[in-house]
C-alpha cells in the first residue's frame, strides 16, 4: 500500500491526521431525549480507536419545531429519531463527546439538517416540505412560507454555533440524498415546484442552501471548516440534478458562499435507494463523481462509493479522484479497518459484504457486525470467561467459526467439527455467484480468524454420537445449518435440485430453467439469465425477494420487474416486464414430467406447461437440528445457533453466534 492514504491534509486550519473518514448516517445512537449518551460516545471512539482520520455524526436536527412534533415517538417515518442540537441544553453532552474523541488522533465533524420530504407522516412538520410528491403521507405537503425559510436558516445558524462552543472541529450543512434533506428537496427540478424566489431556475433553487450556508458561516465565523454534502449526481437523468448541473451552478455557488469542502455523494432516495449501493454493483463504482468535481473545485473533496480496502482508497488518492476516501459501511463492519491495515495486517479486515439486510432501517446494523453498539469486529470483546470450558461446535459456516473466534478470545478451549471439506457452510456456496461474490470476505475472514487464534478445526468429518461422549465438552454448540428439501410432485425426479444444490454445480444447469420461489430463487434467476439461461421463477407468493432487506430488495425487485410497486414488491406483472426471467407470481406447481413443469395461476386457473431441462427448487429451508434431541440431556450444556435454531439471514446467524459466545 502506498503513502497518500497516510498524509495529513489541512482544512481551513483543521488538520486531518490520514485521508480516510467515516461518513455520517443515519441512526447515531441517541437517548430518548434526543441527546448524546455514553452509547453515542463509545459509537465514535471506536472508530477514533481504529485509526479513522475524521468522523462525521449523522444529521443532528436543528429545528426545534422537528423536535417537539416528533419527541416520544419511536420512529420518524420508520426511521430512528436523530441527534438534536437546537438548543443550549445540549452543548454539556456534545462537549463530552468531543472530549473523549480529541483523546485520541480524530476529528470529528458535526452534520446538521432535516429531512425536509422524509419527515415524520404523524408529525405537522411533515407538511412543511417542497410539493407533494412520492410518498405515501396521511396528510398532503405544503411549501414552506418565506416567513419559515427565513426562520429555519436562523436556526441553522444557531445550531452551527453551537457546534463550535461544543468542541467539534468542523460542521456540515446536509443537502443529499433529495428527500432526506430540506436543502436537497429545495435543489433539485424533481421536487421543487415553487414559483416564487427560491423555485425555477438554477439561481433560485440555489438560494435556500447559499442563503443557509452564508448564515452559518457568519455564526462560526471564517476560521471555522464548514463542509456541506452534495448529491452531485441524483441518477435520475434529465429530470433531477444531473453532474453536469453541479459542477455549472451547484459547487461554484457553494464555494463562493463560504464551503471549505465538498463531502460528495450521488443519488436520491425518491423512487428508489440508489445512494445506497449494494453487492450488486462494483466497488468504487461511484468515484467518477469525486473525480468530476475535483476537476473545477477549488477546495478538498471527499470521495465515497463503497470502498471496503485501503488499497483501493490508496489507489483513488494517487490518481487524484478525491483528497479524502469516505468509508461508510465499511467501518460499520469493522471499525478497526484503518488501524488493521497501517499495521500491515489487512488479511484482520473484516469486508462488508453489501448485502444491506442490517442497513435496511437505517439503524447503523451490519449482517457481519449486528451487535449493539457494532463492536463485534472489534478485538474488544470484554473480559475472559468466568469460568474456561471446553466447548465444541458441531458445524463450520460462519455461525460456528464467529461463535468460536468470540468464544476462544474469551479464553475457552474450543473445536470445531465441520463435515464437509470447507469452512463457510451455506454461505461459501452463495458466493459462487456473481452477484452474491461478497458473501466470500466473511467466509475468509472468520477462516483466518481460525488459523491465527489456533483454533482446532477437524474437516470431512460427521461427527457420531458415542464420539461426541468420548470427547466430553463442557458444551455443545450446534451450527448445523439448514437444507432445503424437495417434495410434492418434484420429489424424485431426473433434473430437479434444490437451490444449493444448483449453485454447486452451477457450471452444469441446463439452458431452460425453471426455479420454484419467489423468496430465494430471485437472485439466482437473474444470476442464471444472465449467465444465458431462459428463466422461468413461478411461486404461489404475490411478493418478489421479501427475504431480502428493503434497500436490497429494491434493486432486485426492479431488475424483475421494472414497474412495479417497490415498497410491496407485488400485485399484477407489469406488461412490460422482461421476458428473461419471465415471473409469475400466484402460481403453484401441479406436475413434474420429463418434458415440462405445469403450473397453474391462482387468479384465472389457467394451467401453463413450462419447457425445461432443470427445475430448482429455492423454498422449503428446514433446520438441521437433529442432534439437539440427542443431546440435550446427555452433556451439560447444548445450545443452538445460527439456521440450526431457526433459518434466517447472515445476519441473524452472526448475531445469535456472537451473543451467545459473549455469554457462555
């Protein structure tokens, strides 16, 4: 790895000790309140532990009426409540913050806005937006008056002095993601329909945020680092903010105005997550953008577009794409991820896999990484055992291998017994698609983990009974996994195979495929059309990819069937929906033959004979939990994990691994 990444780099008189930061998101850990608790702080320093450069909160609300509307619920529109700041009640806890971040080599910048469309639909704030438009309210939205711009800037202003006395070393104004942000919804051609002074052409779309932006720069003075976030890029096309827009009007205004670094981003969340990439699309896809603007910006930029190693940030700083590499993601699935690789030990890193099922409310959950407060990847995993056991996991995918890794850093004596001849289980074999390749950095993580923690793995071996006696654990973890099983009219018929069967032997389906479920099988027939296969997917579901997270699930919904409703991924197949998959939902299976699967629809009983050379079967998982029955009065202990206990996602297996090693 080169240098760069190691450099300093001064903004405005903040100095930056590396080029990597960790962006600000949603779901900082909060209290009821609203404010800073002793979670919120341990949520940054670990981050300040692993050697992150700079730090940027998540949107802190500025506007007190935001804050009275919404205090005491749950959720804003199904999101966490954020951080507050809109009074001096605050500072004391912002303070304490900053304190113990400034112990160690971090800064750490606070980001203010609101969420302008993305309100609360309980709360009349919800109203106070740009138009009416997308989302599924219970009350219409209204423009906000010029009275409240007015006043909405002067609380901005407010908030980003108060920043400053709280010991932050920079603040952010956020104007991304369109409808997550007030000033975002205000720029954008999209959403503001307004006819008046701060609506039409680019000058007057502008002036809501150069309005705000000159404000808060006179609060905080001109010493100060104030950085605002910008989707350059909405990847709406004509119709939203496009890259050429921003570099014309969008930076040139924001400079002048006062910005000393442009924090750059791409997307909208109207319609459509895709400012929130998943393993579906290549890392460090996104980069062209900070390398756009680098091009006509006259101050830093910070780059962002799922970057998971420091090699590739190094390569990014060197060709110039940015001054500094955003890791979000990332170093939610391993805080430690800088400290990891200056040390030299990049094979410690713990990649995201992109899969967005923690990520899918925003609540800064990771699949790899799912315990509160997000330390799992750390090497922090409190004190030892009370009392050491000899423990042995029945079971090598990444539920077993992460319950042993937590498990033996707390001093136990640990085995693993996995039956096949490789480690990662049914999530090793996921990854033998193109689009769930990712899947892999948690298989090879966990399989270093257990050849440096010198954990005692036994391979090709089904363990019996009488040797599990012989072997006298003090417990007995099962990890066992799942399997899917084929019956009804496709049991014990020539070509047809579950779907883990399929992926192993991916290289010999046939050309006409038809995959029974709409669950599981949703990837897989895009994996398999795009790889040249006809692909039939039928199910008596009306729902597309739900055991996928929502963010996710989006991109896949939209590949099958590009009209559809996203948020419920069913009802009628649009007409114009691709041939290849062909989907067919409400759909059952009435007869296997050698030539053809027949099906019926559930809405006219018509009955359709499908062509095919294979039938994968992608429903049905069932736990692999026999031995529990034998067990359980026999040692002294046995527990179940991971689809063993009950079938899930990645995510589910990783946390009930980890909680359970943390208390055994």
């Amino acid at each position: 790895m080169g240098r760069k990444i190691l450099e300093p780099i001064t903004i405005n008189g903040m100095e930056v000790p590396n080029r990597i930061s960790f962006g600000p998101m949603l779901g900082n850990p909060n209290g009821e309140d609203w404010e800073v608790t002793e979670d919120t702080i341990e949520w940054f320093v670990q981050r300040a532990k692993g050697q992150v450069g700079l730090a940027i909160t998540g949107t802190i609300n500025p506007l007190k009426e935001v804050f009275e509307e919404n205090h005491g619920l749950d959720s804003v529109n199904g999101f966490p409540h954020p951080l507050t700041f809109h009074n001096d009640s605050y500072i004391e806890g912002y303070k304490k913050l900053t304190r113990e971040i400034h112990k160690y080599d971090m800064k750490i910048g606070a980001q203010v806005g609101s969420g302008g469309l993305k309100g609360s639909s309980e709360s009349p704030f919800a109203k106070r937006s740009v138009m009416d438009l997308l989302l599924d309210l219970d009350i219409p939205t209204e423009a906000l008056t010029l009275d409240e711009i007015v006043g909405i800037i002067d609380e901005m202003a407010q908030c980003a002095a108060r920043v400053k006395e709280a010991g932050f070393d920079c603040v952010e104004l956020h104007t991304a993601h369109g409808y997550v942000s007030l000033w975002g919804g205000f720029m954008s051609p999209l959403t503001n329909k307004r006819t008046d002074q701060y609506g039409g052409n680019w000058e007057n779309r502008l002036r809501f945020p150069v309005e705000t932006i000159q404000a808060m720069r006179k609060a905080v003075g001109p010493d100060f680092p104030l950085f605002v976030r910008i989707s350059v890029d909405e990847l709406f096309g004509p119709d939203g903010v496009t890259i050429e827009d921003s570099l014309k009007y969008t930076i040139p205004a924001f400079e002048e105005a006062g910005v000393d670094c442009f924090d750059v981003t791409m997307g909208t969340q109207l319609h459509n997550p895709n400012n929130i990439p998943p393993l579906y699309v290549p890392r460090g896809h996104f980069m062209y953008i900070p390398e756009a603007v680098k091009k006509v910006a006259k101050v830093p930029v910070i780059g962002v577009g799922r970057i998971l190693d420091l090699e590739m940030a190094e390569k990014f700083l060197e060709e110039g794409k940015a001054d500094i590499i955003c890791l979000g993601r990332q170093l939610l699935a391993d805080p430690e991820t800088p400290k990891k690789y200056f040390e030299g030990r990049p094979e410690d890193v713990r990649k995201c896999i992109g899969d967005l099922y923690g990520f899918g409310g925003c609540e800064e959950s990771c699949a790899i990484n799912p315990t509160p407060p997000n330390m799992v990847a750390s090497s922090e995993v409190g004190k030892g055992a009370d009392k050491k056991k000899k423990i042995l996991v029945i079971g090598g995918g990444v539920a077993g291998m992460e319950f042993a890794r937590i498990a033996t850093l707390r001093n136990h004596d640990v085995t693993i017994v996995e039956k096949s001849g490789k480690l990662g289980g049914n999530v090793d074999i996921l990854a033998n698609t193109s689009l769930n390749y990712e899947f892999r950095n948690i298989v090879d993580y966990l399989t270093v983990q257990m050849q440096k923690l010198k954990i005692d793995v036994s391979m090709c071996k089904n363990i019996t009974e009488e040797e599990i006696f012989q072997m006298n654990p003090d417990a007995v973890v099962l990890a066992t996994g799942s399997e899917m099983s084929i019956t009804g009219p496709a049991q014990d018929k020539l070509h047809v195979m579950t779907h883990i069967d399929a992926l192993k032997n991916i290289y010999t389906i046939g050309k006409r495929v038809v995959i029974q479920g709409l669950g599981y099988g949703a990837e897989l027939a895009i994996e398999l059309a795009e790889k040249g296969h006809e692909v039939v997917i039928f199910g008596k579901a009306t729902e597309i990819a739900s055991t996928l997270g929502m963010l996710r699930r989006w991109w896949v919904v939209k590949r099958l069937m590009p009209e559809a409703n996203v948020a419920r991924a069913d009802g009628d197949i649009p007409m114009s929906a691709p041939e290849n998959p062909k989907v067919m939902i409400n759909t059952k299976l009435l007869e296997v033959t050698a030539k053809d699967v027949i099906v019926q629809n559930g809405d006219n009983d018509e009955t359709i004979n499908i062509p095919y050379d294979n039938l994968i079967i992608s429903m049905g998982r069932k736990s692999n939990n026999q031995l529990y029955e034998i067990l359980k009065d026999k040692v002294p202990e046995v527990h179940k994990i991971g689809d063993c206990k009950k079938t899930g996602e990645i995510y589910d297996a990783m946390d009930a691994a980890n909680k359970l090693a943390r208390e055994i």
